[in-house]
C-alpha cells in the first residue's frame, strides 16, 4: 500500500501480502521480469533500462576496487599487525561481509529499485515505522555515499602528489611536494571530470563501467606479480604469514587489539557494493541480476584482493622505513613498496611510478562509478519527496540521466574534503562515515527484514531459504561488532588531536537526522510514493 502524491491511496501487488514468490513473470508487456517488479511496487520505468548483469556488476566491483582500499590504507594495515593482519584479516572481514552481501542480495530480489536500501526499510518494518525507518536509513546511505566518494576521489588527489614527488625527485631528492590547495585543486578537478563524464547516456557509462572492471583485474594480476618479481629482496611466507608487527607509534601493544585495528584497511576496501541495488532500474530483469551483481563484486574482490595483498607483502622489507615520513615516497608505504623494487633492479624507479599510475587509473574509475551510484540514491530519494529541493533533483534529461542528482553528488563530496585546508583529523572524521555510516545503513533494512518481517517477507528469484534469517543476523551483529571496534581509540594516550573522532562524526549524523525528522519531517514524510498515475 503506497500512497500517491496527492495523499490518496493505491494498491500495489505486494508481496508482502501475496503469499507467493515476488514477481519473477512479466506483467506488463516489457518482456523485463525488473521493470515488471518495479511496476508493482508502485513506480512507472524514467530511467533507461540497457544494463547487463556484466555491467551491473561492474558498477560494484569498481567501487569496491581492491586497488583503490588496499593501496590506499597499507600503511593501516602494517601499522596495526602488519602482514598476519591483512594476509588472514581480509578473510575474516570479506566472510563476514559475505553475508552482508547475502541478505542485501535476498532483499534485492524482492525489491529491485534504485532507492535500495531505504525502499527495503520502508517496506520491510511495517506501516507503524516505515517512514523513520526509510528516512534514518536513506540519510546514512546518501550521506555515507557521498563521504565514500569524497574518501575516494581524495584519496586519488593524494597518489597524484606522491607521483609528482616521486617524478621529480622523491623526498630526499629535491622533489615537488604539492601543498594541500593544490591537493583540494586536484580533487575538485576530479570531481568535475567524473560529473562530465555520468552526464553521458547509460550507454557510455556501461562501457567505462566494464572496462574499468577489466583494468581492477588485470591491474591486480600485474601487480601481484610484477613488483615481488622484480624486487631483489623478497619477504619470506613465514614473514608475510605469521609475522604480527606490535612496533607501532601509537602506543597499542595488546595484540588482539592491534589485530582488530588493522581490521580497518580491509573493512574499508569491502564497501559499495550497494551500487548494484542503485543501478537496478538499470538493469535488464534486475530482480535476478542486482542480487548476482552483489554477490559477485564482493567474492570476486576477496579472491583478487588477497592476491594483490600476498603480493605486495612479499616485497615488503623493512615495515618502519615503509612507514617513515622520511623515506623517498614521504611515508606513502605502498609508493615507496613499489618504487624500492623497481630502483634496485634497475636502479631506477620509473617502472614503479608506472605501477602507481596503474593504481592511479583504477581509483579515478572507482570514483567514477560511486559518483554514479550517488545520482542514482539521491535521484530515488528526491523521488520520493525526501530531500530539499526535491522536484529538481530528480529530474532526468532526454538521455534518460538524472542530470541534476550527478552534479550534486559532485559538489557534495567536493564540499565534504574542504575540512582537509584546516584540519586532516577533521576531514578523517569526516569520511569515517564511508565506512561505518555505510553499513549502519546496510544492517538496518536486513535488521527489519530479520524482526518485524521475519513472518511475511516474501523473497524474490533469488533468496537464502530457510537460511536467510540466520545470515541476517550473523550480518547485523557483525555490523555491530565494527561500529563498536571501529570507535575505539587508535593512538595512546588520547588527546584532542588523537582522538578517534568516528564516533563523534557518525553520531553528529544520527543527531542531525534525528533531530531533523522530529522538527519537521515527520510532519511530511510517508515513505516512498508512487509516481504511477491512475
């Protein structure tokens, strides 16, 4: 039961109320089991419907991009336990989000929209809640959304200063150090370049879509090869499998602790895979395809993640040097990683500059992607009456893209880096709710799915069975577990500029929201709204 603009109220097929399997026929005439699922569930098709279960897919596996977490939190990773950390703690982390991925995926199936995640909450926690459950889990979502694009695109700005320095003659060579405006300068350079490029038709986007999942994949191949075969000293497997680093600057030594800590780089890298319920009314029979897009993006990158992390590692030689703000990549582990082996074969590290352009590549595409992964959240949300300004944000053009939500998005994770000018600790607090505001909003519509619709969820083709229940749960409590250990100190003793400001940052958001719905927007807000005429 959905209610329409005008406040009136129509039935839709729910499958809530079916007693059958959710849609899996064509019931309107498209020949598209998803478009005929998304009729049902009380929206008419705007956006171009031309995605394969390949580009679908794509989509995720580019936002996740093992290329972009790892490269870009190694130095967390060897900080807090080194290589036994990210060699055995990437399994634990990608398990566990497996199962994430496996109710997400369930949910998916039965509700294939580009709103996602707060559509779920909406539909799955019952009349009484639906509008608070839609409006608490489609803020943390946009908002984390937002924060793993500004996270990413950053992150892209900063490898670009370490290849400049490193082209010109490193650290200890006289190199070109980039100050932080020209930093911020690189960044909204990006941002406006990823803008330009989602103003294009979807067919355009499937194409850059694929072939940046082809460059994540052979680009970890290349790598995990090539920079422990040309390094002239390598690690031993007892070394890159058994050895826990407890010498850190952080003052931490319990090595439980420490494990945990180092538990971030992989966490961190195995997110954004809700792109594939974004993309949704995007795909063709998105009802099947979205929940196999998930599940695949996420097994795919646990297996060429741990190859690319057991390759890198065995290059890896002394984990203080890698670390030291003195060496020649000025402290960036995996610059200095790759430009050490490739300068002690040959005495010259152009080749491991290219290495780092390789990298460069992939993180600039992975942007890319989570830009188009925003438009399409922030395009439902506004649909949906749920953001300010709505009517213009989910406008599309004649290409059939929701022009106005792209540029936003854009401009939103530009805004979100300008704390880094005052303050880095501000803008790491910032960008933590890439990472835990993300999955908040990931367990909360698996949290409903679990309690108040355990009785009459119906699930889509694709569903875990009797099964589903018990991998929910083990995927909220895990949501739990990190929200908890990702919020604890990381540096001893605790001063202001040490502090863990996660918590702070993911719990101003809560604030914010919360306050927000009770001052007005429980006044307004119903839920998600039928835009189908008649």
């Amino acid at each position: 039961l959905l209610p329409q603009r005008d406040g009136a109220m129509t039935w839709s097929k729910s499958p809530a109320g079916s007693g059958t399997t959710a849609v899996d026929v064509d019931a309107d005439g498209s020949g598209d089991t998803g478009q005929a699922r998304l009729r049902e569930l009380g929206y008419k098709q705007e956006l171009k419907r031309d995605l394969s279960y390949v580009t679908n897919f794509a989509f995720s596996f580019t936002i996740i991009s093992v290329l972009t977490g790892v490269t870009t939190l190694y130095n967390t990773g060897l900080n807090f336990g080194g290589p036994a950390t990210m060699t055995f703690g990437w399994f634990v982390a990608g398990a566990f989000t497996m199962t994430v991925g496996l109710s997400m995926a369930e949910i998916c199936s039965s509700f294939p929209t580009s709103g996602g995640l707060y559509y779920w909450s909406a539909r799955l926690s019952g009349n009484r809640w639906s509008p608070f459950a839609s409006w608490i889990t489609g803020w943390f979502n946009i908002v984390g959304q937002w924060a793993v694009t500004t996270s990413v695109d950053f992150s892209l700005a900063q490898l670009i200063q370490v290849i400049i320095l490193l082209s010109t003659g490193g650290n200890n060579g006289g190199g070109y150090l980039a100050s932080k405006y020209v930093v911020i300068a690189f960044h909204a350079a990006i941002l406006l370049s990823h803008a330009l490029i989602n103003s294009l038709p979807i067919s355009w986007l499937s194409f850059f879509g694929q072939f940046a999942a082809a460059w994540n994949m052979l680009g970890v191949f290349v790598l995990m090869i090539a920079v422990p075969a040309v390094a002239t000293e390598r690690a031993s497997a007892k070394f890159v499998f058994t050895h826990l680093n407890t010498d850190n600057s952080a003052g931490i030594h319990n090595n439980l602790y420490i494990f945990v800590l180092g538990l971030l780089m992989s966490q961190y890298t195995l997110t954004g895979y809700d792109a594939s319920a974004h993309m949704t009314e995007e795909t063709k029979n998105a009802d099947k395809n979205g929940p196999i897009g998930i599940i695949s993006a996420i097994s795919i990158s646990i297996v060429v993640g741990w190859g690319y992390i057991l390759g890198i590692t065995f290059a890896v030689k002394e984990i203080p040097y890698l670390l030291s703000p003195d060496n020649e990549a000025g402290g960036y582990a995996i610059a200095e990683v790759f430009y050490l082996a490739f300068k002690s074969r040959y005495g010259s590290g152009v080749g491991g500059i290219v290495c780092l352009g390789i990298v460069a590549v992939a993180i600039y595409f992975c942007g890319m992607s989570s830009v188009t992964s925003n438009s399409r959240m922030v395009y439902a949300f506004s649909r949906d009456g749920a953001m300010p300004l709505s009517p213009v944000w989910h406008k599309v053009n004649k290409h059939e893209v929701p022009i106005n939500a792209v540029w936003l998005s854009a401009f939103v994770s530009l805004c979100m880096a300008l704390p880094s000018l005052g303050s880095l600790v501000a803008f790491q607090a910032m960008v933590s709710i890439a990472t835990i505001g993300l999955y908040i909003a990931y367990a909360l519509p698996i949290f409903f799915r679990v309690t108040l619709a355990r009785k009459h969820f119906v699930p889509g083709p694709f569903n875990l069975g009797r099964y589903g229940v018990l991998v929910g749960w083990v995927a909220v409590l895990w949501v739990v577990t990190i929200t908890v250990l990702f919020s604890l100190p990381v540096t001893y003793p605790v001063t202001k500029d040490t502090l863990n400001y996660t918590p702070v940052a993911v719990g101003g958001l809560f604030i914010l929201v919360l306050t927000s719905w009770v001052v007005s927007a429980r006044h307004w807000f119903k839920g998600p709204v039928t835009n189908l005429s008649g």
